[in-house]
C-alpha cells in the first residue's frame, strides 16, 4: 500500500531557555509509515512527542535531523499541506466569524472553486451538525458545538488525510461518540487519519494500527489486536507495560 | 494571492465587527460637530480651524486604528492559536503576513473614506466647495503613509511579545517621526561630531512620514495640489518603505518559534 | 440604646454641617472667582496652551507657512518670540512704530526666508507637502474676510488664558479690520473684566469707539488709559514709551479736530520728551500751531 504520512529518523531538539539545561531532544530517531486508508493511532505519555511530531507534520517545528513526508512531498513545503485536514486539541478559531464564514475562509486557502466552495460548506456543516447554527458567530457557540466547528474546517478540503490532536478530549459522551462516528465514517469513505489521544478505548474501538511513543522514542508499533495478543493484557495495561511504567498490580 | 486576499479579509471582517472604529468615528464626529457649533464673533464663514480639528482627529484616530490593529494581530494569532489550524494549511509565514498587512491596510482605508467623507461634508458646508482633487490626493497619501506604519508595526509586533508594548514603541516612534523627522537634519548640524553624524544617518534612514502628515496644511488653507508627479513619488517612497518593514517582518517571522 | 447612638450621630453630623458649611461657602466662592473651570483643571499649563493657540492664529495668518521651533532658533530673538500678527496689529503710526515697522519689515524677510535653500533631497522632495510660499491672509481675492480664519484660535487662547492682554488687543485689530467694531468692543470689554488695568485694552477700545465716530468716548477712554499708563509704568525703569507716544498721538490729534490746538500741543510737547525724533515733533507741534489738520497716518 501507498505510504501517505512517512517519517524517517526524525530528530527534533530544542534549545532550553533555561541557563544550563542545555539541549532538549523531543524525538530520536524516529520512524513511521502510514498507509492509505488507515486509521493509526499515535499513542504516548505527555511529554513523549507526539504533538513534537505533529507539529513536524503540520511544519510548525523544523526537524533536527531526519525527513517527513506526507503524500511524498516533504512537509517544508506548503504544498505538502493541500491535502491534509488538521484538527487542534483545542479549539483555536476566530471567534468575531461565523462557521459559515470560518469554513468559506478556509477553503478558499485551499483554492475550492466557489460553487463546490459553497456545497463543501453545505456538505460538512451537516456532516458535523452545525447547519443551523451556521450563522451564528463562533463564540456563542459550545464547547462540543466548537469542536466539531473544528473539525468541519478539518474536513473542508476534503482531505485525504486527516491528522487529529486529541479530537475528544473534553468533550462530553454525547459528543465523544460523534466524532468517533465521525471518524468511522471516514474511514469507510478511505479517508487515512492519523490521531493522538489518551483514551485508549476509542483507540481501540477505531484505530487499525497504533505507535506507542515514549521519551521520544518509538517504543511499540502495530496492529491493536497483535499488541493486545503480544502482551495478554488489554491495551491500556500493554501500554503501561510499553512505556515502562510498573505497578504492584502490573507484577 | 488568493490566499492572502482570504486572510486579509477576514482582518477587515474583524475590524468591522470590532467596536474600536466606530467609538473613534462617533469621538472624531462630536468633537467636530461640538467645535462647529460654537460661535466665533458671529462669523459663520470661518472655516479653516474646523478643517483643521476635523483632520488632526482623523489622523489620530487612523494612527490608533492602523497600530493597534497590526499590532495585536500576529501576537493575537499565537496568543489564541488561531495560528496553527492557520499555518497547517497550504500557507506560507509570507502569506500570513502579507495577508494581515493587506488586511489592516485596506481595513484603514475603507475608514479613511468615511472619515474624509465626513471632513469633506464638514467642509463644504461652510465653504460651499467640494475640492475633490485635493481630497483625494491626501487620502491617498494618509493611506500610503499608514502603509509604512502598519508594516512597521507589523515588524515591530514579530520582535515584541506583548501587543501593549508593540502600540506604545510604534506610536512614540511614529509620533517622533511626524514631529521631528523632518528637522533632524537641521539638529544634526547643530550638534556636530559623533552625535551629529548619527542624527544624519538617522534623518537618511527613517520613512519621513511628515510629508504625507503635512499635506493636511496644503488643505485647511487652501493651497493648490501637489504636483500629480510629486505625488505618485510620495507613493512610490511610500510603497519602498512598506515593503522594506514588511521584508524585516518576514526575515524575524520566518523562523521564530511559535511557541506550542 | 441604638436609638441613643443614633440621635448622637446625627447630632454630631449637623454640629459639623453648621461648622464647615460657611468656610466651605467662602471658599468655593474664593475658589470661583480666582479661576475658572479651565484654570482649574488645568492649572498653569492653560497658559502654555494659550501661547500656542495665539501662534497658531499667526500660523493662520500666513496660509500655514510658518517657521518651526527649530527654524525659530536660528532667528533673531524677537522675530522668533512675537508673531507676525501681533507686529502688524501693533500700531504703525508715529516714529516709534516707524522704527518698529522697519524691524517688521527685517522680522517679516526673516519669516519669509526661513526655508532658505534646500539642505538635501529630502527636504526639497518636501516642500511640495506644506504651504513653502510666503503669503499672509488679506492678500487673496477674498480680501480682508478671509482674515476671519485667525479668530477663533485667538478667542480659544483668551478662553485659555484671559490675563494675555496682547490677545484681546490683536483680536480687535483684526475685527476693526472686518469692520466688526461691535465684535471688537465686546471682546475688549470681556478683555477689560478680566484685566480692569490694561492700558492697552483701554486704548484699542477707544479706537473702535473712534472708529465707530464717537469722539468722547474715544478721548474718555485714552484719557483713562494714559492715567492707568502713568500709574503702571512711569516710574519703571524702561517705561513702554511706544504705547504712550500711541496715546498721546492719538489724543492730540482729536483736540486737534476738537478746534483745541492748545491741549494737542500739551500732549504733543510731551511726545518730544519720549520720541526719539524730537525734531520731527516739533514740526508737527509748529504744524498745529498754524493751524493744519493733523492725521495719524500722515508720515512727518
């Protein structure tokens, strides 16, 4: 299968601030292969790297060492953005536009023509549930209501691929189990996504393959169920074990 | 350009949904209509001092609109995060500024047309005259010295953290260009040595925004237009300027941190 | 026992009332009539303000070509101190404003020439952005009206400061010559309240009144104004002889019309004393001797 998102001996240092501290390395040596299609599963402690990653990905961090690719196309340039959908793990919108507005903005970035500009607009509004309330400026909105505002402009361009930063975190149930519908649908359509969490649940109900990362290291890679088999535990105690964290109850 | 036009207008979008532009609009007209209203000596052809009050308040309020408005608009992009989602689409940390220079520029002069609109309706009804040339060619010349002052707020709001310190330095500044730019010269060679030299060096180097400043005398009394080749060179003076700022901003921007 | 606490405090609270109210009556009326709101808000600065809105007026007057602080600087010290507008309302009719006029004239090429020759690029790529010609309002074809437009700034600067005497005086010159004497009179008598001593007032008021052909009222006024001249300056050391020559110039001409030579040659003899021409006095004094009219205006 075609490699869509590829990371080859990744290294990301950064320069403390503070006297003395030195060099940080966020990654090291890290190696990754996203297939066309997948939905993968990016795991990890805080601190591990993985939004060090995403951010090599999305172009905001420059790598040390090592190579990115999405779609083939180094991720220092621009271009290699055009068909990606990026959702923060917060909302980070202008508040002042209105989700109509916000989605019309982003898809002319994307240079959609203006009548498919208009039935994209149409087409994830209702997608994410946010049709009637479409006019309505985005800081009247709710948290959940924002969220998938969110991932409306992740969705705009229709993207093959879709890189998610902790899509549910601080959502209620309710909204949790949306975007994880939101999320199979995608993949039924062959959309890839690629997503960080914490709940390792949902990573388990919607994930095919799964990166454990720990202190900037690739610790784990594969299918869920090879993991799960692998360790004989479930996927949450695999991945306590994966990242070396012990419990009397894990001995 | 496409995607420099999407982001400069959403810039306007927000200064139309702002309250700033439209409390300085309402000040600027009260004021001027107040100073209208009082009697000087029973003569109600005078004129030129409410031209004059009318258009010190309009080049005000265009410095606080234009300087806090580029000012706040990078900082505000990473304070908020709106730069992420932003920069993770297929656009470059060029088009991002170009795109909010754009933005506040075209913002400005869509309200330098209703402010001078309303000096020229101010005007005409005392002096019975609408010297549309005139008009235009100091609109045109407050847009491009705005221009230079949102760029250079824009460079200035790369290099400081905090929107409040970017408005305070580029206003101190910009007030010490339109006040003193044009004299340093003369102080430079009154000075002499060291000092003297960098006064020149200073005179040479900075926009000499004072020129587009002082077209408001050549309007209150009615001196006739500035020559229509003189005029398009203070453009083009102008536009150097604006792209040099502009360049500046880009080089500090390109590999600044963002801070995630 | 509440209620006694009570009773007290509101017994105390008018012991009080009755004590402070008067001392705070006296002064808050003290407090009114020394200063306005203005002087109040803005205390001494006002006065500064002021300044700048009479050079404004002088700004004004010269269709915006005026000199900058920093080109006052390199001027003689009286032209860059008194503006141009206050010089030409200054009066211009006997020897004294003979040689004042002579250093308008000197003042005026100053102003005049204050751009000189282009220092640099810069400098004369600008001069094409402000008002670089030397022009005064009145010379236009709107005529003296056009004059109208230093007046507001010259009624803001009185506003500001009403002990600027030079204000009042300037803004009458300029009123009489709009022919709006009856503006100029009120001016000078809000001028007057506010400075009940001023010679100079006195003397512009009696010019509209002159102006307005009321005679004694004009010879009423100089006469005041040359008392109150005598009681301010004659015992200075550098008496303002050039407004007593005003006065008595202007006093000697009316006996003159009045058919009472003998009083105009009282004032003229004391002219002689001041001027610096005594010679050209004594003509006049053997002028009026003879017989002749006698006019301001005419030059000896």
């Amino acid at each position: 299968m075609e490699a869509i998102l590829k990371i080859d001996n990744l290294r990301v240092e950064y320069r403390s601030r503070e006297m003395g501290q030195g060099i940080k390395v966020a990654l090291n040596g890290l190696n990754l292969s996203v297939s066309q299609g997948e939905v993968f599963g990016f795991l990890g402690p805080n601190g591990a790297g993985k939004t060090t990653t995403m951010n090599v990905l999305l172009g905001f961090v420059n790598a040390t060492r090592g190579r990115a690719c999405l779609f083939g196309t180094d991720v220092r340039k621009p271009i290699a953005r055009q068909r990606i959908g990026y959702l923060p793990e917060l909302t980070y919108y202008y508040k002042f536009l209105t989700a109509e507005e916000l989605l019309r903005f982003y898809a002319r970035i994307f240079r959609i023509p203006n009548p498919e500009r208009e039935s994209r607009i149409d087409a994830v509004l209702k997608l994410v549930e946010l049709a009637d309330a479409r006019t309505r400026q985005i800081k009247t909105y709710s948290k959940g209501m924002q969220q998938r505002a969110g991932l409306a402009q992740a969705l705009i361009n229709n993207p093959d691929l879709l890189i998610l930063d902790e899509p549910t975190s601080g959502l209620d149930p309710i909204g949790r189990m949306k975007v994880r519908e939101i999320i199979q649908r995608l993949r039924s359509e062959g959309k890839t996504v690629f997503f960080s969490s914490h709940e390792l649940g949902e990573v388990e109900t919607v994930c095919d393959r799964v990166a454990i990362l720990s202190q900037g290291e690739l610790k784990a890679e594969g299918r869920v169920s090879d993991i799960v088999k692998q360790h004989q535990c479930d996927l949450e105690q695999a991945f306590l074990r994966i990242i070396g964290y012990s419990t009397p109850s894990l001995q | 350009m496409n995607t420099v036009w999407a982001i400069a207008f959403v810039v306007i979008l927000e200064l139309i949904r702002k309250k700033d532009f439209y409390v300085l609009f309402v000040l600027t007209a009260l004021i001027t209509l107040v100073m209208g209203t009082v009697n000087f000596f029973n003569d109600d052809n005078i004129v030129r001092y409410l031209k004059e009050i009318c258009l010190l308040l309009i080049w005000i309020s265009s410095l606080v609109i234009s300087i806090s408005t580029a000012a706040r608009q990078v900082p505000a992009e990473k304070e908020n995060r709106t730069i992420f989602p932003l920069l993770a689409k297929p656009v470059t940390r060029a088009q991002l500024l170009l795109g909010k220079f754009l933005g506040c520029w075209l913002a400005c002069g869509l309200a330098l047309v209703l402010f001078y609109v309303f000096f020229g309706a101010v005007a005409a009804s005392r002096e019975h005259a609408w010297p549309v040339a005139h008009y235009f060619q100091a609109l045109v010349l407050h847009w491009a010295a705005l221009a230079v002052i949102i760029a250079l707020t824009l460079a200035g709001s790369i290099v400081l953290a905090a929107p409040s310190s970017t408005v305070t330095i580029t206003f101190v500044v910009v007030a010490g260009i339109l006040y003193l730019g044009g004299h340093l010269d003369k102080v430079a060679l009154r000075t002499g040595g060291v000092a003297g030299v960098a006064l020149h060096v200073i005179y040479f180097v900075i926009p000499h925004l004072e020129l587009f400043a002082n077209v408001r005398d050549l309007i209150i009394h009615n001196w006739p237009l500035v020559p229509w080749l003189v005029w398009f060179g203070a453009l083009l003076y102008a536009a150097v300027y604006a792209a040099i700022f502009l360049l500046i901003a880009w080089l500090l921007f390109r590999r600044k941190a963002l801070n995630i | 026992m509440p209620w006694l606490r009570l009773t007290a405090l509101v017994v105390s609270a008018f012991t009080l009332a009755t004590v402070l109210e008067p001392a705070l009556r006296q002064w808050s009326r003290r407090k009114a009539q020394a200063q306005g709101v203005l002087a109040a808000l803005m205390g001494d600065s006002r006065r500064l303000f002021a300044n700048h809105l009479f050079v404004q007026s002088d700004v004004y007057l010269h269709g915006g070509y005026y000199p900058s602080i920093f080109d006052q600087s390199e001027r003689p010290p009286d032209a860059a101190t008194k503006p141009a507008a206050a010089r030409q309302a200054a009066p211009r009719d006997d020897d004294h404003k003979r040689k004042d006029g002579e250093h308008d004239e000197h003042s005026e090429a100053c102003d005049h020439d204050f751009l000189g020759r282009p220092r640099n690029w810069i400098d004369a790529f600008g001069r094409n952005f402000f008002p670089s010609q030397h022009t005064h309002l009145g010379e236009g074809k709107a005529g003296m009206a056009e004059a109208r437009e230093i007046l507001p700034w010259l009624k803001l600067s009185a506003e500001l400061d009403p002990q600027r005497v030079e204000t009042y005086v300037v803004a009458a010159y300029w009123l009489r010559q709009m022919n709006k004497e009856t503006e100029a009179l009120q001016f000078l008598r809000e001028g007057l309240r506010h400075n009940p001593d001023s010679y100079d007032i006195l003397f512009e008021l009696g010019l509209c009144y002159e102006n307005k052909n009321e005679s004694a009222l004009a010879r009423n006024l100089w006469e005041i104004s040359l008392r109150r001249w005598q009681e301010q300056q004659s015992r200075r050391e550098r008496p303002d002889h050039l407004m007593l020559a005003q006065l008595l110039t202007h006093l000697a001409r009316l006996e003159v019309r009045a058919h009472r030579p003998d009083v105009a040659v009282k004032y003229l003899e004391t002219l002689k004393t001041i001027s610096p021409h005594p010679e050209e006095i004594q003509k006049r004094i053997e002028e009026v001797k003879a017989g002749q009219p006698f006019e301001v205006e005419k030059k000896p």
